[in-house]
C-alpha cells in the first residue's frame, strides 16, 4: 500500500526556517510527480510546489526564492526548505503525489495520494 508521512512542521518565529520531509513507501519517486500543498483555517488547500520525475521544481509566486523543493530517490524521500518565513506561511502541509506522470500539476484534484500533513506555525 503507497503512504506518505510528513514530518519537520513546528513553531518559529517570522524570518525562521523549516525543512520538511516527505517518506514514501511503496513508491518509486523517479517516476511520479510529487508536490507540496498547504492549508490554512478557512481556507482551501493550495499549491506550494511540485517536483517531477524529469527534476523540474515549479513554485507558487508565494514560495518562489524563498522555498526549495528537492527530492533523494534512493531514500524515496521529498523535501521542502522553507526559508524567510513569515505569518502568512502558516498552514498545514501536505505531501502528495502521483505514480508514472511526469509532468505535475498544481490542481489538488489532479493528486491520488495524500499525506496526513504537518504544522507549520510561524509567529511574528
């Protein structure tokens, strides 16, 4: 069965930084289309980035110089740095992803698989 645990979510201060961790199981990274999603209270879920089996990172304009998504295939594990926090990047995160596609899409109905999320809290 393909799961998806994320962890590195916690507490910081505006201008913190967080990296967190996608581990999949069952699951080959080199050929699906991986992405990190967020959701904050009230809101609906959106894109952060995406990383595909050719190694293209796409950002959100939010998360463009300030994020950095990379992934280790051999560890079957998707990253997500977070650098410049501020308030608004509250939210939990959510890795996500989609087997034998290689090109990804920011829609969140486009995803098969789900994560249980991680918090990410930053306080100004």
């Amino acid at each position: 069965q393909v799961q998806l645990v994320e962890s590195g979510g916690g507490s910081v201060q505006a201008g913190g930084s967080l990296r967190l961790s996608c581990a999949a199981s069952g699951y080959d990274f080199s050929t699906s289309c991986m992405g990190w999603f967020r959701q904050a209270p009230g809101q609906e879920r959106e894109a952060v980035a995406t990383f595909d089996a050719a190694a293209n990172a796409h950002y959100v304009d939010s998360a463009e110089g300030r994020f950095t998504i990379s992934k280790d295939d051999a560890k079957n594990t998707l990253y997500l740095q977070m650098n410049s926090l501020t308030p608004e990047d509250t939210a939990m995160y959510y890795c996500a992803a989609r087997r034998d596609r290689f090109t990804c899409s920011f829609s969140t109905s486009w995803y098969f698989t789900w994560g249980q999320g991680t918090q990410v809290t930053v306080s100004s």
